[in-house]
C-alpha cells in the first residue's frame, strides 16, 4: 500500500467466472485468509442497482450479503438511468466511508465500463445541453432506437460499436456529444494513468472460453429454475416496460422479444450472455498494474491461493 491513499481491491470477471467464490474464500465467514472480516463489497454491476431485479443479475444471495457488507446493491428503480458518473461518484464516496471504518473497499463486478472508468477517471466530455437531450428524446420516440444507433454508426462508429443497440442513454449521449464538439464521444479518451487517491490491486479472472460458456448456460438454466420468468412478469405488471433503462438488461429484454416460447427466451439469454462475456473483457484491456489469473477446474483452488497470498503482500507492504 502507499502511504496516504486509500487501497481498494478491484475484481472483474464476467458472470460464472468465480468471483463469489473468491470473495467467499478471502472475505466470507468461512475464510481462514488475513481478509476475514476487514472488507466490504462495492458491486460493480450496472444492472444489480436496480430494484426488483435480483434473479436475472444474479445478485449475491441474502447470506453472502449479510456476512460481507454490500454496496451499490438496489439503488434505483428499472425506469431510472444510472450511469457510469453516477457509478464512480458513489464508488468514491463508498471507498471513503469503508476506509474511515478500518475495513478494504472491495470492487467487484462484470461491468468493465464501469470498472475501466473508476479506475482511470471520468473523461472529461460536455455537459449535457437539456434543448439538445430533448429534441434527441424526441426523434428517438418519432423514429425508434435503431434509427438513431444507425446514427451514430455514421457519426461515431467506434462509440457505438461499444454500445448495446438497446441501450438507449448511452447511444444519445454519444450522438449529443457530437453535435455540441464536432467530434465523437470516443475522441474523449480515459487516462491512461491510474487515478493518484487510490492504491489499487486489481484482479481479472479468466477461463476458457468454452468452460465459461458451460458455466453461463449452467447459470442461465438455474436462474429460471430460481424462477426468472415470475421476476419478469410481475416488473411487467408494475409497469415497467421494455423501453427502460433496467429491462434493456440481459435476462429481461429477451421476454420482449418475438420469440416462439420460453425455451427459444432461455437460448437466447445464453446466446447474448456469450457475447457479452466476450465484449466486458473489452474494456479491461491495457488496465495498468492489473493482475490476470486464468481458471480451470483442476487449478482453481492454486490460483485462488495464489490470489490470497499476492493480496496479502500488497496490502502488507505499507
């Protein structure tokens, strides 16, 4: 650690990589680690802030949370944009109170954009402009999304290429972005430095790809068997809508979609969440200092040791 900073330990992995089994082995109540007891969770998930949202993102289930706190769980309803300001804004302020209470903040997550962001800061892009939002708001609603991701394929092809087609905030921030500089939102690079407040250990978990795909579907089938299909009807009957932020989530926005019954739902789930697995390690790219440790069945309990004992030394070195 270095003197005067705060140390944060960041963990990315996609979903079904292993990242609760790791935070259950340093962190849990069941841990035999130097970290037993001295952390707390800041969820880097951009879908498990939303309420009511719970089988789909699979959040850590009620026993995991009530041993290690978690942050950045349930913040807002599915019709609210949280975005990766609003991400790194809160992370802060969570990073500081768990310092001030003697414990390790501990990012943890599959959203690379969001961890990418934290760990580099914020590029400094305009201010929202509320007559140009509008009127873009307008021509979304006249038009349809996929008209204005169009647009911005045109106007700004390697934005959208890192944009979900459905995910309407961001695909106007993008083209908004244009309009006010004459130059397109990926123009406006992070920092290629880690952010000077923070003594990070950050952790990328890997496996095969193959492996990992078993794993997701396996997921994928237990999230129906939890139940998926009630979770989706009854946002449905509260209202929310295939248009808001929250439902534009995998999991969610494939019960939307004109598919020929919920096995061809549960197939397509899989299919998007192959591919979204693919895309978050995207984002983790060129990460300074980062630490990757590759998975496999036969080695997971090495690597898992070999984890501890590195965090160890880091967070001892101070």
């Amino acid at each position: 650690m270095k003197k005067n900073k705060i140390p944060v330990i960041v963990i990315f992995a996609p979903t079904a990589t292993g990242k609760t089994a790791l935070t259950e082995k340093l962190f849990g109540e069941g841990s035999h680690s130097f970290f037993k007891s001295k952390a707390e969770i800041i969820s880097a998930d951009s879908m498990a802030v939303y309420k009511g949202m719970d089988i789909g993102t699979a959040k850590p289930d009620p026993k995991l949370q009530n041993e290690i706190p978690h942050h950045m769980i349930d913040m807002v309803t599915p019709d609210i944009q949280f975005s990766v300001s609003e991400f790194v804004e809160n992370a802060d302020l969570f990073c500081k109170e768990i310092n001030s209470r003697n414990k390790i903040p501990v990012m943890a997550g599959g959203t690379g954009f969001y961890i990418r962001n934290f760990l580099l800061g914020l590029p400094e892009t305009p201010e929202s402009d509320p007559a140009l939002r509008n009127s873009l708001k307008e021509e979304l609603e006249k038009c349809g999304i996929n008209f204005m991701y169009q647009k911005l394929l045109t106007l700004d092809p390697v934005s959208a290429e890192k944009i979900n087609k459905n995910d309407a905030y961001r695909i106007l921030r993008a083209i908004e972005v244009f309009y006010l500089t004459g130059k397109p939102r990926s123009s406006f690079e992070l920092s290629q430095k880690l952010r000077d407040q923070y003594d990070f250990f950050t952790i990328i978990l890997e496996r095969d790809r193959e492996e990992l795909y078993s794993r997701i579907d396996k997921r994928v089938d237990q999230m129906f068997d939890e139940g998926l299909e009630g979770e989706v009807n009854s946002l449905i009957e509260k209202g929310y809508t295939k248009e808001m932020p929250g439902m534009q989530a995998i999991g969610y926005r494939e019960f939307f979609m004109d598919l020929a019954g919920i096995e061809e739902v549960k197939e397509k789930i899989k299919t998007d969440s192959h591919k979204y697995a693919k895309k978050q390690y995207v984002f983790m790219k060129g990460i300074p200092e980062a630490h990757t440790y590759k998975l496999t069945a036969d080695t997971e309990a090495e690597i898992l040791m070999q984890i501890e004992n590195n965090l160890s030394a880091w967070y001892k070195d101070a």
